[in-house]
C-alpha cells in the first residue's frame, strides 16, 4: 500500500507503521524500512503523533515547507533502488557516495535532487522516468564532491 495514489491511505500507511514500531509490535520488512525512515526524522514524530493533523495537513513548498510523506517516501525509494540495484549500478554508485559524504542519511538528502528531477520531467512529459539520465546525475554526485 505505500505506493497508493490515494493520499489519505499513504499517509495511514505511516501512522500505522508508526503506531506499530512504537508498541514494539512485529513489523513486516516494508514497514520495517519506513520505520526506520520515520526514526531518522524525529522532526516528523509530532505530525506522526496526530493522526487528524498528518491526514489533513497540506505542505505547499511556495510557502517554504516540505511535504514529509514525499520526504520520507524519496528516501524509501532510494533505499529500495539500493537494496535492489535498479538502476542496474546504483548500489555501487551508492558505496562511492557514501565515502563522499561519509554519512548515509546526508548522502541521500544529495540523492533525492537528482531522483526528484526525473521523476518530475517523467510526470511532466508522461513518460517513464529517464534511467540514464538519473544515473548521470548521481554520478555528477561522485565528480563534484569535495
């Protein structure tokens, strides 16, 4: 269910992983995954502890706030395209980030410039997002960090 279009179901999907986690219940490997994204972000546990507020609350970046479920979402995704290598190459050129930014929390925020950029021109274009391209970007990543 985390990749439901629908928002209210998504974003439940997290209060109860949450809910879960914090209970100290068993947690099925996806859920475990977006728990330990949610514990990366405590800045997110007061929104994840109001149910009405998570569900209702709007995230306009014109008004300088970040949507936390496309933040926490973005970082899911990395990690699976990780856990996976899709795009084939992706986990290696992960090792090579990490010894860049030395801190895989960091190294993803980096990360999720580049994935927002193709998933954005795919969504604008209505295709599917441009593997290439995306893995061009991150290898920029690897060339630009000092």
């Amino acid at each position: 269910m985390i990749f439901s279009q629908d928002r209210t179901k998504l974003r439940q999907q997290y209060l109860n992983v949450w809910q879960k986690a914090n209970k100290r219940e068993a947690l099925e490997p996806l859920e475990e995954l977006i728990a330990d994204v949610i514990r990366d972000h405590p800045e997110y546990h007061p929104l994840l502890s109001n149910e009405d507020a998570a569900i209702s609350s709007e995230f306009y970046p014109e008004h300088g706030t970040t949507n936390p479920f496309l933040h926490m979402g973005m970082h899911i995704a990395l990690r699976e395209q990780v856990a996976t290598d899709r795009p084939a190459g992706i986990a290696d050129l992960t090792r090579k980030l990490l010894l860049r930014y030395r801190d895989s929390h960091e190294m993803e925020h980096q990360m999720m410039e580049p994935l927002g950029k193709v998933l954005w021109q795919a969504q604008r274009d209505q295709t599917e997002p441009d593997q290439q391209e995306y893995m061009e970007l991150l290898r920029s990543l690897v060339k630009t960090r000092s």
